[in-house]
C-alpha cells in the first residue's frame, strides 16, 4: 500500500521536460499574441533571476546569467512544455542605469504587470541574505493595492546558514504583517544546490490544474 501511495505521488510530480526561448520584447505590445497563460519573475538587480529559471527548467543556457548587474533589460518569454511561458521582466533598482534607461524600464514593467491579461502569477524573488529592503516592500506592497497575483521568492539559500534563513524569513514575515492581514505565500530556494525547486514547480502545477477546472 504504502509502495503504490508513493509510486502514485511520484507519477504526479511536476516536471518540465522542454524548455525554449521565443522572444526578447521591448514593448507589451511586442509580447507573443497567444493565449497561453505565464509566471513572470521579477525581482532587484542581481538576485538571481536568471539562474533561478535556468535551475526551475533543467536548462542552464535558458536564461542568461551575468556577474554584472543590470543586463536584463527586455521582457523575455521562454515557452515550458509548449504549454506556457515563463517570463523574465527585467529588474528593478539598479542605480547605475540612466535616468531615460530606468524610466522605460519602469514603464516596460509596469505595463506589463498591469495589463497583461496572459500573467496568472508573479514571482518576486528577494536575497535572504539581507534584511527587509525598502525598495522591495514597496514593490510588493504596489503589487498588493493593484490586486496582482504575487508570491515570493527568497533566493540564495545557499549562502547563509539554516538558522539565518530562518531569522530573515521571520523579519521579512514581520515586516510584511505591518501592512498585510494575510502574509504572501513565499518559498525559499537556491539555485546552487536545487532548494525548493519541486516545491516551486509544484506550486505552478496546482494553480496550471486550477485554472483548468475553472
């Protein structure tokens, strides 16, 4: 019984056996005309964006990845199982960009949080190695009055040990509870040694199965 209970959760385990690049967008507009739904990732400059996506699809040339950051700076689109897409939105808070650079940036972004109809879910990916940063609380705190679908996560994991993950974890949980009645779902991961990375894929997996029964 408890073999068959167990071969039975493996069999629904999520997978993504195929990943590939489509497009590299400047402007919503520009974005794939489908209708396939997406996850967006987004998150401050050098967080480990591109790697958490590489690690989520088993394709370490999928998204590239730069010491320097800032290289993001279109609305990327890889197509996951010719199902749908992952999006990577470039970041955000990295002063060293021009003020005409950060404005159409901000601008890329915010349209394409707000208006496209494809996006079901953001992940907003935060260093745990640091405490509660402004610019992202104000982010997440955007995201809430503009009713965005969010959920977030710690990357880096890797970096600190387990008892400060925890630590950080729990600030970031107080901060949030400042403003939230009801905190965000977060995860915690590294790409480094694969850390949440089921937990991640399967967290997509039962919001794709809801949508179609919905």
């Amino acid at each position: 019984m408890f073999l068959l209970a167990t071969f039975s959760y493996l069999c629904n385990i999520m997978e993504i056996f195929q990943s590939e690049f489509v497009i590299s967008s400047e402007k919503l507009s520009k974005c794939p005309t489908d209708d396939k739904i997406e996850y967006a990732f987004i998150g401050r400059s050098n967080v480990g964006k591109s790697s958490l996506i590489n690690m989520l699809t088993n394709n370490k040339k999928l998204a590239k990845t730069s010491s320097t950051p800032g290289k993001t700076l279109l609305i990327n689109h890889f197509l996951i199982n010719k199902e749908w897409y992952i999006v990577d939105l470039p970041g955000y808070g990295y002063a060293k960009r021009s003020m005409a650079t950060k404005k159409k940036i901000e601008q890329m972004i915010t349209s394409y949080i707000l208006q496209r109809e494809q996006l079901v879910n953001l992940f907003v990916l935060i260093d745990i190695r640091h405490e509660p940063q402004t610019i992202d609380m104000e982010f997440i705190n955007w995201l809430g009055t503009s009713n965005i679908p969010f959920t977030i996560i710690f990357t880096k994991a890797d970096k600190i040990s387990a008892s400060k993950i925890k630590i950080n974890v729990d600030n970031y949980v107080r901060k949030l509870e400042e403003t939230w009645e009801v905190i965000p779902p977060y995860f915690v991961t590294s790409s480094a040694n694969k850390t949440g990375k089921q937990e991640v894929l399967d967290y997509i997996d039962e919001i794709n199965k809801s949508l179609k029964t919905t």
